[in-house]
C-alpha cells in the first residue's frame, strides 16, 4: 500500500522545477520524472510535497505569514497542477485506491491535495490535519526581517543552535 502526505506542492518538485519563474510554462512538461526504486510489498511509502508560491500579506515578498491562510500565486497554482502530474506519474503503475491525502488545513496546502487528488484518481477526501499547519508567528505575521529587528529575529532561531534561556516567542506566537 502507498501513503502520501501532501502539505501543499511543491517539495517533492523543488528538485526538478526551474528555479526561475520566468520558465514557468515548463513547468511540469519538460521534466523527466526521477527514478522512484521498487518497493517492497510490507512498506509504505510517504511522499512530502509542499505548498507552491504564495502571495504574501501586502503583495512584500520576504515577510513572514505562517499560519496566516494566504492564497497561492498564479505560479504557484500551476506548481500545484505540476506536482499532481508529477505523482501521477509516480504512481502510474500502481493501485491508488489505498493512497491516502492529508493536508494542513490552509487554503494553500488544500488547493494543492485538491490537484494531487484529481491527478492520481484517489480517493476524492483529502484528510485534513491542523497540526500540518505552519508555524504561527504571532505578532510578526506581515513583517519583514528587518521589521521584526535582527536581535529578536536571532533569538527566535536560537534555540536550535544555543542556549534555549535565549530564545524569543513573538507575541501571540507559538515555540
């Protein structure tokens, strides 16, 4: 039996994708489909996609939104449609009927399973997780690095690196 978890679609195809959007009607169609290794009949297999490209609060490119339902981009759309045809192409030579979708529940993750779904012929219900939800960054949702101020920003990471004593929340965020 296959399972594939999609949180949005786009990690699975970060390594086949141009990196440029300037590309985009190739999205998809000039891309060999990578070698996927046989399976064995006792495992599962899990797929991790990502959402595609978003437009961010106030159309900035480089603020943070996190668990702020933002739409995806025109681009990131056609990532979605891309990564569904990229899994159909994957699992074109198996029985789909027990792949399973789940998907964080922010319009941007649910728009992708949707176009995962559609290309695969699973199953029609995406299985809806709140904890694939993205990080909340509180008070810093809509702001830039440079806004949110270097020191501040550092603690934040801190606590994967050094002393946890350190580490910032933003306000009305999670750790």
């Amino acid at each position: 039996m296959t399972k594939m978890i999609v949180r949005g679609p786009l990690a699975v195809l970060s390594s086949i994708l141009p990196t440029t959007t300037t590309r985009t009607s190739r999205l998809y169609a000039s891309q060999a489909s990578p070698s996927i290794p046989p399976q064995v009949s006792s495992a599962h297999r899990v797929y991790l996609i990502r959402h595609g490209e978003v437009i961010p609060p106030g159309g900035i490119h480089g603020v943070f939104y996190g668990a702020q339902d933002v739409e995806l981009s025109p681009l990131g759309k056609m990532e979605a449609v891309a990564a569904g045809g990229f899994m159909a192409d994957i699992l074109s030579s198996n029985d789909n009927s027990n792949v399973r979708v789940f998907s964080s529940p922010l319009r941007r993750a649910r728009y992708g399973a949707k176009k995962v779904v559609e290309s695969i012929c699973a199953p029609p219900e995406v299985e809806i997780i709140d904890g694939f939800k993205e990080l909340d960054r509180g008070k810093w949702c809509g702001m830039t690095k440079e806004q949110i101020g270097e020191q501040d920003f550092e603690n934040f990471h801190a606590a994967e690196t050094e002393d946890i004593a350190k580490t910032v929340t933003p306000e009305g965020g999670e750790r």
